[in-house]
C-alpha cells in the first residue's frame, strides 16, 4: 500500500460554527475535505460540553454525542467497537475531542478518535486562544481605534431596547469596517471586565 495514505492530517483547532461554515468538498460523490479560508480540514481539535447523548442497545453499537461551545452544536458519532471506548462520557462534561470530519445526509459530523475530559473553564481558554490568533492575522489596528470601538460596543449595548440584550452579530454588521476578531477580542475583555455579560451565548447586556 501507497506510504502517503498512513499519513496523518494536522488536528485543526476549531471552533463549532468554523467547522459549520466550512464547504464539504467531494472526490466522486465521497467526502474528501472541508474547504475553510485555504485550509483543507480532515482532522479537528475541538472543545465543547456534551448536551445529549445517545446509546444504542441492540446489537449494533453506537454513541451519539452532541457538542455545544457557545457558537453552535455538532453530531459526534461513534461505531461499533470504537464506541465501547467513549461509554462513559456523560451528558454536562466538558470534552476536548480530536476526530475525523464525516459527511453523511447533508450533514457534517465527527468520527472521535480521542475523548479527554476538561474543566469547564477550557471552554473559555479555548475562545480566547482561537480569538487571538485571528487577531495575529488582522492587519494592524490603531489604539485610538480600539478605543473608538470599544465605545461604539458600549453605546450600541447600552442603548439596545431589547430587555435580553443585544445579538453580538449585530455588533459585527454594524461595525462592519472594523475586524470582526477585534470587535470580538474587545468584547470578551468588556465581559472580563464585569462591564457586560453574556444572558446567553451570542446575545450581551449592560451591567451598569
């Protein structure tokens, strides 16, 4: 057998919504790769908590696992044999989960190879890491427009009519001139801050 197909592809560190934006990319009607920027993603390293769990009892064995990080849900989805290895991860544990990309009935899914359960908290480490290597690939931004934006997001959270806040999303079309890593980046420290919080993931209100 070709050396080239024990080769083993680089775990990409993701997070959910990256993976669900992503284009599948098919070699003859088989899923090849997930097309994202210009990174071809087979293999992924992601973190999230396990919000539901599903496990076969008949005689063909399988988990089902679904994995929320605050910016979406994904199926992970284990066969036979490989199953038997992830029986005991619970619903409510924060995972890091290394697999391989599948593709089957219009939807995108992990094949684990590896469960390692974390501490909640990881979940945030994680979001940050990935944020600030957005920012390292951002052109430059000056501190008087950092500064420009951060009270662009203030006045534009204060002023929300919605009791439930405001869409983070909303921040981002608005701000559209600005990099959408460093709008994020100056959130997240308003969040660190105890300026605003998070009612749930996405949406953010005022504390004051």
């Amino acid at each position: 057998m070709p050396v080239n197909q024990f080769k083993r592809h680089t775990a990409y560190k993701l997070r959910i919504d990256d993976v669900l934006k992503g284009k599948p990319v098919f070699n003859s009607e088989k899923f090849s790769f997930l097309e994202l920027g210009d990174r071809k993603v087979v293999r992924v390293n992601i973190v999230g908590n396990i919000v539901d769990k599903y496990e076969s009892s008949g005689e063909k064995r399988y988990i089902f696992f679904t994995l929320d990080d605050g910016s979406g849900q994904i199926k992970l989805k284990s066969f036979g044999d490989d199953a038997e290895k992830f029986k005991d991860f619970s619903q409510g544990k924060t995972i890091v989960a290394f697999g391989i990309l599948k593709h089957f009935n219009n939807e995108i899914y992990v094949s684990p190879e590896i469960l390692t359960e974390y501490d909640p908290k990881y979940l945030l480490v994680r979001k940050l890491e990935l944020e600030k290597d957005k920012i390292r690939t951002q052109p430059a931004v000056k501190k008087e427009q950092i500064i420009a934006v951060k009270d662009k997001i203030l006045e534009e959270i204060k002023n929300s009519n919605d009791d439930s806040g405001i869409e983070s999303i909303s921040l981002i079309i608005k701000l559209k001139d600005v990099p959408e890593a460093v709008i994020n980046q100056e959130i997240l420290k308003l969040i660190e801050e105890g300026i605003i919080f998070e009612p749930r993931p996405g949406r953010l209100k005022w504390l004051g």
